[in-house]
C-alpha cells in the first residue's frame, strides 16, 4: 500500500494498523508496534505514510507511563464521506456519514418495498441528493454508498435473489442504478446484516465477538457476528432464519411459497393478520377498536394494546416471543454467541416480548451455552442499519486489494469501478 509497487505484505502490515486505529484499539505508535507484532521502524515507516495519505492525525502527547511520553495516533474520519440507506419493508432511512459511521444527518420516512425498486432508488437518489445539500460535504469527498434491502442478496453483484417481500426486485442491478446516477462504488447487503454490522462497530457488540443481531419486523432475519466479523455465507444469505419451519402454524403459508416459516407464524405481519382475525370475531375490543376507527392493523397497534393490557394482543405478543426463541434456542446451541441483540419494529412490544425470548432460549439451550449468554435490545435502534451500511462501505474501501487500487488516485472518489 505504501506505493504502487508495495507488495502484497506491505498493502496488509499498512491496512492493519490503519484498523488498528480505526477501530480504537490502538492509540500510539507503541500500542501499534505491541498490537500487531511489527518492527517499531516498520511501523513508523507505515504509520508516516498513512499520515500523508490523510487517513491518520498525530496529535498531542499521551500520558507517560516510564520514559518518553509517546504521540498519540488518531483516524481521521473526516477524510472522506459516505452515503448510507436502509429499506425496511415498509420504511426508508437515508443519511451521509463519515469514515466512523457517525451520522452527520439522516432521514426516515414511510415507504411501501412493494412499489418496486424503479419507485425505490427513484426515492432514495432524491434522498440522497437533499442530504448531501443540508450539509457542507461536497461531492468530490464522497468516496462510496452503502445499502441494506430487506431481503436476501448476492453480495459479490448486490442483486437481490427471489426477496419473499420484495416484489419486483429480483436480480435488479441496484448497484448499476446508483452507480450511474453517483459515479461512487456502491455495496449493498441484506438489512440484518448491515444492522450488526452497525451494532459490532458502535453498539453493545462492540467488544463481542460472536454474537447474533435478530430483527423482527414485517419479516424476521439474524446477522451473525463470527470471530468479530460479520459472517455472510457462501452466497451472502446466511442468518435467514424467518424461513426456519416451525411446528406449531405448519398450515400457514408464507410469502416464499412454503408453511409454517417462522416469520409466517410469528414475524411483524403474523401479529398484524391474527390481530385483525381476533378483532373481527369480537374477541378483543381494544383491536376491534383499531378497523372501526378506520386504521391499518400493524404490529404497532398490537404491541400498544399489549402494553395497556388488552389480553388478546398480550398473547400474540408472548407467542410471537416463544416461537422467535425457540429457533433461536437451536441456534444457541450450535453457534454459542455471546450476545443476542433484538431489534425492528415489533421489539416495540417491549419486555414481554424480550422475556418471552428468553424464556424459550434458556429453557430449551444447552446449560453450557446459555452460561454466559446476553439477550437484550439494540441500542442503536433505528440507527443500527444506517451505521452498518457505512462500515460495510469502508471495510471494503480499506481492504489491501481494493487500497492498492485507489490509493494512487488519493481517494476513492469517482470510481465505481472498485466494485468489481
């Protein structure tokens, strides 16, 4: 990395301790040389090349703990910015971040994924184009553009593959839409995987290194952190669990042509069709309440009815929890993680969904798995996917092969071509 004719090992010695620093676990020259095993001249030789690029600061003098106070080391995530979006099913997220993830501005709004992804990344180019304006980023210092559908996808082309609740995206060129249209390398991933990405980074996960993010939504999916990298499978469709047959409700169809997956029978929807089933038969006021009133039933509705003691919705609620732990409990078994964070918009229903979870987790897991074994919420919430899609875009940008490619040019800026 260090030049052009830099080998290979020099390109990696470089990008680690650029990680190193990126990722807070290095602060001075000797923290680098102690962290990744190098030379303190090799280091130095690096570290001053990584400093020209504009990529690391040295800044003032750290505390001494014997001897010669070292100079402490920082990222500059401000050398470059990136353009970040989530699709839910029925929602968009939009915002321009920097090289760390954090969100300079950001916008949510509602939207159907069902209109298409002409409509979709119609949408998400004005977006896109609003936000870029309400901050001082100029389009030269926009390096890359990173997406998450709600759905699986190929993550060598980022076309979605046969998406069950995305109707019209299969194999679409999301990547070619906004290529065109940015002239920006873009990177797209499933919405699971982006959101551990984002807790992995700045969330709980932080210090986890194998963990689970479970989103609960209209549909149900899990990203899976492994070794402290996010885990994609061969394909990039591993974590999929919201298609996992599940005993119980093997007689409902899910939107992938099969029965009884879990997301059929337990996801954001399912909560929504039984709700309005109860509501119609006239067995809970509250949600009959809801269709007279002239609104949508939703899993919001549900979970509101929930929290203010409507027993009908309190059951949904709980069943909803034991079904998603179940599964999860196998998972537990197999993988062992650390940590699992639940979130998307059915984690509105608060503890009892979360004590349902548990409950299933604990009692059906191996002892020995659940020893030490956090379930919670996501703290990031909203935010979760918007910070993975920037990681995702950088973790791309600064791996050796792609660095060697850029970094002669100064910047990624303009080349999409780093894509392929």
């Amino acid at each position: 990395m260090v030049n052009q004719s830099c080998d290979q090992d020099g390109r990696e010695t470089t990008v680690t301790l650029l990680n190193l620093v990126r990722f807070g676990r290095a602060s001075t020259r000797a923290e680098l040389a102690r962290h990744s095993g190098l030379g303190r001249a090799v280091v130095a030789h690096r570290l001053s090349y990584l400093v020209d690029l504009g990529l690391v600061s040295e800044g003032d003098l750290a505390r001494s703990t014997g001897g010669r106070a070292p100079r402490s080391v920082s990222f500059r995530a401000d050398a470059g910015y990136l353009l970040a979006a989530e699709f839910g099913a029925t929602s968009l997220a939009a915002a321009v971040s920097d090289l760390a993830g954090d969100l300079l501005v950001q916008h949510e709004e509602p939207f159907d994924i069902g209109e298409g992804p002409e409509a979709a990344l119609s949408r998400l180019t004005e977006l896109f184009n609003d936000l870029v304006k309400r901050t001082e980023v100029s389009r030269a210092s926009l390096w890359g553009i990173g997406v998450g559908v709600p759905g699986p996808v190929e993550f060598s082309t980022a076309r979605p593959i046969s998406p069950p609740i995305m109707p019209g995206w299969h194999a679409y060129p999301i990547r070619d839409y906004l290529c065109e249209r940015f002239g920006l390398p873009v990177w797209v991933d499933n919405d699971v995987n982006i959101m551990a990405l984002g807790e992995l980074r700045g969330g709980l996960a932080r210090d986890e290194g194998n963990m689970i993010y479970l989103k609960i939504g209209t549909g149900i999916g899990a990203g899976i952190i492994c070794e402290g990298k996010l885990y994609r499978g061969t394909k990039g469709c591993a974590g999929d669990v919201g298609h996992v047959a599940t005993l119980e409700g093997s007689d409902v169809v899910c939107r992938c042509g099969n029965r009884g997956c879990l997301e059929a029978v337990a996801g954001g929807a399912a909560l929504a069709r039984d709700a309005k089933w109860a509501a119609e038969r006239g067995e809970s006021p509250r949600l009959a309440a809801v269709l007279a009133e002239g609104r949508e039933m939703t899993a919001e509705e549900v979970s509101k009815a929930a929290q203010h003691g409507d027993p009908v919705s309190v059951e949904l609620i709980l069943r909803s929890g034991r079904l998603v732990g179940e599964v999860l409990a196998t998972i537990v078994s197999f993988f062992n993680p650390a940590l699992i964070l639940v979130g998307g918009g059915v984690a509105a229903a608060g503890d009892m969904l979360l004590k349902a979870i548990r409950e299933s987790v604990y009692h059906r897991s191996l002892p020995l798995a659940t020893r030490e074994l956090q379930i919670s919420f996501s703290p990031l919430g909203d935010e979760a996917g918007l910070r993975g899609a920037a990681a995702m875009v950088t973790d791309e940008l600064f791996a050796p092969d792609k660095v060697a490619r850029w970094v002669p040019k100064g910047s990624p800026a303009g080349m999409p071509e780093l894509t392929t």
